[in-house]
C-alpha cells in the first residue's frame, strides 16, 4: 500500500484528490476522496480504462497527456499513477486557465491548434470535463508551450462504438471541441 501524506497534496476536483507521487517525485497519484458527491468516481473508471486503451493501441506520443502507469492501492483509497506535468524550472506546471486570464486566448492560439491536431490524429476522445482548470500548459522554454489534459480523457456518453471508427472519432472530437471553444475560449 502507498502512503500518501497530507504535505504532499497538489489539487482537488469535485471527485479526486491528487498528490505527488511518495517515491518518484515525477509522478502524482490520483484518489477519489472521501466525503465527495459520489463513493466510487465513474471519471476514474472511465479515464483508467480509457488509459488501458489507448497503451494497448500502443500510443507512443503522450506530448498531450500525461502518461499512465497503472492503478495502486494507497492509505487514502484506490488511485492511480500518472506523469506529474511539469515546466523546463522544474515547478509543477500551471492550469490553462491561469494562462489564459492572464494573457487571454489569442496569445495561445498554436499551441490550440496543435493541441486539437493531437486529438484529431491519435482520435483521442475527451469528454466535457475539458475545460481551462482541466489543461495544464507545460513550459518547455521560455516560448515554446504545450497543452496537456489532466482531466476530462474518454467519453462518457453511452454510445461509444463509433468511437473505434476514427471517422466518426474526428467528427465527435471536432463537435466537442467546437464546444470547448464557443464555451470557454471566444470571450477570451
């Protein structure tokens, strides 16, 4: 069992808790936490198999996500591991969202097209939870930036066998991410 301390606590969402990783410090582990909206979290079951998926697709460019490394029992409940995202300094890399209240959408616009590329071409769904506190922008210099989900990966609609169709897996990431857009980046 992994011993997760209350010092090494990172962030919090409406289901989990992450916390850096007690014995690499390059890795967090995510947990659902007690006294959250729901017992078990539907999002860790979907993201861990989705997670599984895309390695058994034998995903090799994980530039966008962080890379998985598999579930673990802790003190704390069930979680599982994932690169922790950090810049070129070494610091753990800030949500989009402060970026973008500080500089606005505009200032970031290649990096979102080369962030959308990414999902078009590996057909990599992600769900609503893709929203500006769910993406990290990893600082890889001073000027070169990469968008990273730390939330949000897989779909949580019902239907998803045309998911397994890459037609039909870029038209569901291009509406979605239209979405993303309109929702969280024209006002910016």
């Amino acid at each position: 069992m992994l011993i997760l301390d209350d010092k090494d606590f990172i962030a919090k969402g409406n289901e989990r808790a992450c916390y850096l990783h007690p014995d690499d410090k390059n890795k967090t582990v995510k947990v659902t936490y007690v006294g959250n909206k729901r017992q078990i979290s539907k999002q860790s079951q979907k993201e861990i198999l989705y997670y599984k998926q895309l390695q058994k697709r034998g995903i090799k460019n994980w530039k966008h996500l962080p890379q998985y490394f598999g579930e673990v029992k802790t003190n704390k409940g069930d979680g599982f591991v994932l690169e922790l995202i950090r810049d070129y300094t070494g610091e753990v890399s800030k949500s989009f969202a402060y970026y973008l209240k500080e500089n606005g959408a505009k200032a970031y616009e290649k990096e979102l097209e080369v962030y959308k590329q990414y999902f078009l071409d590996n057909c990599i769904i992600f769900n609503y939870g893709m929203m500006p506190k769910n993406i990290l922008l990893r600082k890889n210099s001073q000027t070169d930036f990469d968008l990273v989900l730390i939330d949000g990966l897989g779909d949580v609609s019902h239907f998803t066998l045309p998911n397994k169709i890459p037609y039909f897996a870029r038209r569901r990431i291009s509406r979605r991410w239209d979405k993303f857009v309109n929702k969280y980046l024209k006002s910016k």
